[in-house]
C-alpha cells in the first residue's frame, strides 16, 4: 500500500492540475503539488499545518467555513470562477479560481480526505464580463419577456374553465347540488391556477427593479413570517428549522423574500419524510455576508445541479412532486441581477446545501 501511495502521489506532483489533500476536520494539509503551492504562493514549508492557519485570507473570504462543512456533509463542493485573493508579502492579488473540494468517504459514508483541485481562470473570467456587461440587459429583458408571454399564453386555459361555467350556470338555473358543486370546484382551482401564474409573473418582473431599490433587511426578524407563510402552503409536511446567526442585507426587501421563500419552499417541498430539517445560517467575509440552506432531503442529481438553475428544468428525481421549475432560475437571476452569485451541492439522498453570496459589508445595515 505504500508503494502504491507513493506513486500516486508521484502523479498528483506531476499533474499540471492544482492539487492539495486535506486529511482531517482541522483541513491539515497532507499533500500539496507545485501546482497548487503556486497557486498559494507558498513553499512545502506548509504541509503539515492548517490550511486556516496557513491562510487566514481564506478563514475571512469563507473558503476554510466551505471545506469544513464538506468534511461534516460528505458532500463534495464545486466552483467556477470564484474570486480569491492571494497574498503575496504586502501585497494581495485578486483572482479566480475555478475549483472543487472532493469529499473522500470510507466504507462506512464517513469523510476521512479532501481532495482539493484548481485552475487560475483569471483571464477568462475578465474577459467575460466584459462579454457579459455587454449582453446582460438584452439577455434578461428577452428572458423576463419570453416568460412573460408563456404565462400569459396560460392563462388562457383556467380563463376558458371560468368563462365556460359562469355561461353554463347562467343558462342553467335549476341544476342539481352535485352538479353545481362540481362546477365551483372547478372555479376554485381556475382562480389558484391563475393567482399562481400571476404570482410567478410578478416574481420574475419585479427583477427589473431590483437595482438601486436597496434598504436593510433584518432577516432574524423576517424569516419566522417567511417560515410561516411557507407552511401554510405545505400543511402535510414537518419539517425543523434550525437557525443560526442572521446578518442583516441591504439589498431589496421584495428580491430578499422571493430568494428565501423560493427556498424555504424547496427545502419544505422536497424534505425526506423523517428527520426532516432546514438549517438556515450566515457568515461575514471580506466581500460580503454570505447565507447557507442546508437540508437533509432527497437531493439534487450532482450532474444536474447546473442544469436545475435554468428555467422550467427540474431534477429527474422530482417529477412525483408538484412544481413549476422557476423557483430556482427566480433565485439565480435575482442573485446575479444584485451581484451575488448561488452555488448548488448537494447528493441524492443526503440532501442539498445553497450557499448564497451577497456583496456588501455588515455596516452596509
């Protein structure tokens, strides 16, 4: 076995990908290849010390939070183009980085490695947002536009149920109670059906507005109404809430509580039946105040999770239950239109942690 290590640690030197393995719930560094020291700026002086202590730019921008909750989760994290700075004697660079943080499990599901592997994708990522500032207006407007006209297309359909009983009804005066029942029945679901195409309609237009409309939003005081509204929608299903420290948001309120009730909904929505929990938590960075949504439910496909942030795309293991597909795509296009990013992780079975990044400092409340 050790020679065997031995070599593949031979490999991993000589791989042109940025490679570092962790080996305990502390993050020490076990192993780092050129690559990755480059990366780092650092020398082999490092292995056998903490990454956190190592790097404490890394403990503040949230990286040694991210690594912590893999080793706890099992559940492996990715990245893209993801700004990190790098210190370099007094001076500290900024850069992107595209990763993932490889949680190694033993026989038993229990995380026992990290493996960490990069790439310095500063010059793409530069070039597109120059791209993307270019195209970012027309690409939402046309976006917001072609959703806008499929949900006006649908609302013709519950129209038609409610038109065609109200004519029946008015041409039929002396029907039977059963009969009429059934027809009010009818009605009650057209009208949820239209409130809930209107609802959406309003939710992916008032991103139009969600620039420089910013006030501070205390969410320890707002979430236990936004948790109540939600299960009211779901009366069947138990769930726990646990919640952690709350950092206030200056952002606007109204893109705040579409962006937690949407996923307050899914957590809710997709729980296991058993043990059901949504732990909801914040931490300050350097850059911003980011928010964490970890559950235990039936999770997300791993090569679904970028597909499911696009519109009307639902993971292949949700299809017996009800939904529309949009709630993720809202939260997306809420979080880039306010310069925030969401990262998906999450395993089939073992459930899905959302970590949100908004850019802003606590004194911004």
């Amino acid at each position: 076995m050790i020679a065997f290590d031995s070599y593949i640690l031979s490999v991993l030197h000589h791989s042109p990908q940025a490679t570092a393995i962790y080996n305990n719930g502390e993050l020490n560094i076990a192993y780092a290849n050129q690559g990755m020291l480059d990366i780092w700026c650092a020398d082999e002086s490092i292995i056998g010390r903490t990454l956190c202590a190592c790097f404490p730019n890394f403990v503040q921008e949230g990286f040694c939070s991210i690594l912590k909750n893999v080793w706890k989760t099992g559940i492996t994290y990715n990245a893209t183009e993801v700004a990190a700075t790098i210190v370099v004697g007094d001076k500290k660079i900024k850069r992107y980085f595209d990763f993932e943080y490889k949680a190694i499990l033993d026989e038993k599901g229990e995380t026992y490695a990290i493996l960490h592997t990069a790439s310095d994708v500063t010059e793409r990522k530069l070039a597109n947002n120059r791209m993307e500032r270019q195209r970012e207006e027309l690409s939402l407007s046309y976006k917001l536009d072609r959703l806008a006209s499929t949900l006006s297309h649908d609302l013709k359909n519950p129209l038609s149920v409610l038109k065609m009983g109200n004519d029946f009804l008015l041409k039929n005066e002396n029907l039977s109670v059963h009969v009429a029942k059934r027809w009010y029945k009818n009605f009650s679901e057209s009208i949820q059906n239209i409130e809930s195409i209107i609802n959406q309609t309003l939710q992916l237009n008032k991103v139009r507005g969600s620039k420089n409309m910013a006030d501070c939003v205390e969410v320890d005081k707002k979430i236990g109404e936004w948790i109540n509204e939600v299960k009211l929608n779901f009366p069947e299903q138990q769930i726990e809430f646990q919640l952690g420290h709350l950092y206030s948001l200056n952002a606007d309120s109204g893109a705040v509580y579409q962006i937690f009730v949407n996923l307050i909904g899914n957590a809710v929505k997709f729980a296991n039946s058993k043990g059901a929990y949504l732990h909801i938590d914040s931490e300050e960075t350097d850059q911003g105040i980011v928010y964490i949504f970890e559950d235990n439910g039936i999770g997300i496909p791993e090569d679904e999770l970028t597909k499911v942030l696009l519109m009307e795309v639902r993971g292949s293991n949700s299809s017996h239950i009800v939904g529309s597909g949009i709630g993720l795509s809202l939260v997306k296009d809420l979080m880039e239109f306010m310069g925030g990013t969401i990262n998906l992780s999450s395993a089939i079975g073992k459930g899905t942690v959302v970590r949100l990044f908004f850019p802003q400092s606590v004194e911004d409340c």
